[in-house]
C-alpha cells in the first residue's frame, strides 16, 4: 500500500497483519471530501492501524496528527510508517485505547478519522461524545467515520451533524462538522 499524494506520495505503508486498511481508492475519496481542511491542520487518526489515514494528511499538508492505536504489534508497524515517512516531528503516537487516547490530547483538533473495528459500533458514539465532552474539537472541526455501509450512522451526535454521506462497496464514509450552535 502506498500513500496517494502529496509530500510523501507513493511511500509504501506497510499493513499489519489482521487489520483492513482503507483502501486507496477511499482514502482519495475521502481527502476530496475534506481538502479544505486539510492545510494546516491538526489530526486525529483514532483507531490508526498502519496510520495511512493520518500520514496521507499530513502527506497532504496537515500540521500535526495525533495516532492512537491499541495493539502493541500495529503501534510497531505505524511507528515504522511514520519513520518511513520522515513524519516523527509531527505526529505523536499513543499505544493505548481510543478512550485514554481522547484523555491524553492536548490540542484542539481540525479533522478526526474514526475507523474502528467495523464489528463493534460502540466505539462511534462513545468516541464522538468524548471528543466533545474534552472540547477537542472547534466550531467547523469534521469527524470522518468510516463504517459498514450495512450498519448506518445517525445524522447527529450531540453537536456533530452529518455533511456528506458515500458508499463504496460495503464501506460507509460520513463526514461530520462541528457545530456548536447546533
């Protein structure tokens, strides 16, 4: 797998053994869907496997990302990935669980990636309420949450209200903006 444009475009991203990575036809999907954020931007790449989510936007011109990934042998790999890409200088890793991850962010996020396991759909709500109950997340901020297209998202969770909405194949990509007037 390689990253898709940008600074480190088609730098190979080596994928754990066990995980589904995003493909690279929905990562270009989703990167159009939120270029204007991407510049300048802090990230959160939650559930990061390979972290090719997270170093494509900063491939793409992101400032900063945070990763957070539970598994001590994908927390490896991404850290190799980051080395590969020369990224260490603006990424922080985090090897624990998403919930102590949401604890440990210290800046206001631009862009979060949510790709959980697709077996659980806990993590979605549990996740975005977080992120809004440690105020991480700005007026105009978007939440990208990658699904099971079969296993729909709802339109809102407390102030994150649904954008955009695609399907490609089996998967589910919505698109959340932040409003705090909402």
């Amino acid at each position: 797998m390689k990253i898709t444009s940008g600074e480190f475009k088609y730098r190979n991203i080596e994928v754990p053994k066990g995980i589904r990575p995003t493909t690279e036809k929905v990562r270009e999907a989703v990167f159009s869907m939120i270029r204007e954020w991407i510049p300048g931007a802090c990230v959160c790449d939650l559930f990061a496997g390979s972290g090719a989510m997270g170093l494509e936007a900063l491939s793409r011109g992101a400032d900063k990302c945070w990763f957070s990934e539970l598994s001590r042998q994908n927390y490896r790999v991404l850290l190799g990935n980051i080395e590969n890409c020369r990224a260490g200088d603006r990424s922080v890793v985090i090897n624990s669980d998403y919930r102590s991850a949401i604890a440990r962010i210290t800046d206001r996020l631009d862009v979060v990636i949510l790709d959980p396991p697709y077996d659980q759909t806990g993590y979605y709500e549990d996740a975005l309420s977080l992120l809004q109950e440690r105020e991480l997340l700005d007026e105009g901020s978007v939440v990208v949450a990658e699904h099971l297209y079969d296993n729909p998202l709802s339109e809102t969770y407390e102030n994150l209200v649904r954008i955009k909405e695609k399907k490609y194949g089996s998967i589910g990509v919505d698109v959340y903006i932040f409003e705090q007037s909402y």
